[in-house]
C-alpha cells in the first residue's frame, strides 16, 4: 500500500500554534512567575487545575477575584505552555479522551510486558473491610489529583458530571449492589447547585437499589472559615434552597489541604490495620510473580 506524502496544511490564522516563544509584558511576567512558584509548592498534587491555580494566586493577593481575571489567567498560562515556561503536564484540562490499543510487536515486546505487570500487579486493598469506600468528584480537572490519593488504598475515583449524568449514577449504582455497603466520599462545591447535587446522588443511587451511605468531606462551610477562603454570594439565578449567604468553590482548598482531607477521610472509614496486611500480601505476590516468570 502507498501512502501520499503529508502535504502541510495553510494556516488560516495568526494565532499561535505548536511551541511558540513569547514575551510578555512585565506585569504578565510576575504572574508568570507566581503561577511556577505556586507549582514548586504543590509539586506533589501536579497536575492542578486551573481554577486551583487561580484560587492560589487570589489568595496571595497577585491576582483579582474577578472571572475576568479567571478568564485572562487561562489565556496567559495557555502561552506560557507555548512558551515552555511551565510544564504541559503540570496544569490539568479536560484534554483528549484516547481509547487504549497494543503497541507489543512480538513474544519479546510481550514477555517484557509481563515482566513489567508481575512487578506492579495489584490486589484489592479494600478485600475484607465492612465497607467499601468510593471517592465521588463534582469537577473533572480535580480527577487526577483525588485518583492518585484513592490509588494508595484502591478507591475508585468517580466524576459524575452534574445533575444530567444520570448513566453514571445508574452505572455506579449497579456496581455499588456487590457491596453490603458503599460509603461514597464527595467532594464539590459548596453552593445550591452543589448541594443539591449530592442531595439527589444519594437519592438517585439508593433508589437505583445501591445501599449507599455519602458524606460531603469538601467543601464545608467549617472548611471554609477555618482556612479563610473566597467566597461569592448566591448567584440570583439559582432558586434551589440554600441556608447560607455564602457560596465556596472546591477548588478553592489549597491542593495540600485537599489531600489531608481525603486521606483522613478515607482512614477513618476503612481497618487500616487490614489495608496494611494486603499491602504486605500485594508485595509477597509481586515478588512471586516476578520469580517465576524470571526462570521463563
């Protein structure tokens, strides 16, 4: 088979396309510069969303609480990842979604695959707990961060994309009916569309036949005053009750506090003592695994 050479498509704009250098104003620079300090310090929650990183800057005082501000924020961090002034990787977007295909070319590209797998299998650490724990995410970008914390403990992180997403919930549920009992841990917004959604989850999953027991563990409004964080009013739109003047974004908590949360939160609900015991399981496994496939 014959395939053409690639022939390079006009450009039909001057935006920027690809790796392209720039050099931005002074005050833009600053901001630049905030926003790496702020990826120096939560090195270990990468990748971040952009909200978070707007949250971090307003709480500083470099940046205003304005959705202008917001807006003008994504669009410099945009060509600054151009630029190569900060990392692709270390801000989280809703990117592409890429469907898994194998890329083994032969019985040495597969046995260096199993290899690999013995040594990184992994098993339930959740098997034998009275309760099976399930991180739940109002927002997607936050997705990464929280799968890594629930990855320690095998707990399933979940976005369920709002109120219309009722495929999700029906799925979840349904998943939910092999355990005697689901404690889904939420993380959201703390404003009436937030809090009705967690409202109508719980109502959704247990009427889906799920014995579930969820808990808001961010944010709160105790969570809120106790770190200080912005706040807006209830917007006049929204007409679903809600007992405070009030509102906080998630992404708001600083991405370091949000880790402490979901961990403590995690911790109090399972037998560590057990987690720990198929921890030390899981390495003798791998080992296992590893020696026998080693005199293949």
């Amino acid at each position: 088979m014959t395939i053409s050479k690639r022939t390079r498509t006009p450009r039909t704009t001057t935006r920027p396309r690809g790796f392209t250098p720039w050099a931005p104003r002074a005050h833009t620079r600053d901001l630049i510069a905030a926003v790496q300090d702020i990826l120096v310090q939560y090195a270990a929650q990468l990748p971040v969303s952009l909200r978070q990183v707007y949250y971090a800057l307003v709480a500083t005082g470099s940046i205003e609480k304005t959705e202008l501000a917001y807006n003008r924020l994504g669009e410099h961090l945009v060509r600054a990842r151009r630029a190569r002034m900060i990392p692709m990787g270390s801000i989280r977007d809703d990117g592409a979604v890429v469907t898994p295909c194998s890329d083994l070319a032969d019985l040495i590209d597969a046995t260096d695959r199993l290899h690999d797998l013995a040594g990184h299998i992994e098993l339930d650490l959740q098997h034998d707990q009275d309760a099976r724990v399930y991180l739940w995410c109002e927002t997607r970008g936050m997705v990464p961060q929280l799968a890594r914390i629930g990855d320690d403990y095998n707990v399933v992180t979940i976005s369920g994309g709002g109120f219309d997403s009722v495929t999700a919930k029906y799925e979840m549920s349904q998943r939910f009916l092999n355990d005697d009992l689901t404690v889904v841990l939420h993380v959201g917004d703390y404003d009436p569309s937030g809090v009705a959604m967690v409202t109508a989850l719980a109502e959704d999953l247990e009427a889906f036949g799920a014995n579930v027991l969820l808990t808001r563990i961010a944010i709160t409004p105790a969570q809120a005053e106790e770190l200080n964080l912005p706040s807006a009013p209830v917007k006049p739109s929204d007409n679903r009750r809600f007992d405070d003047d009030s509102t906080y974004q998630a992404e708001a908590l600083p991405p370091d506090v949000l880790e402490a949360i979901v961990r403590e939160s995690i911790e109090m609900r399972l037998d560590m003592k057990q987690v720990e015991r198929m921890r030390t399981e899981q390495d003798s496994v791998r080992a296992a695994l590893t020696g026998l496939l080693a005199d293949k």
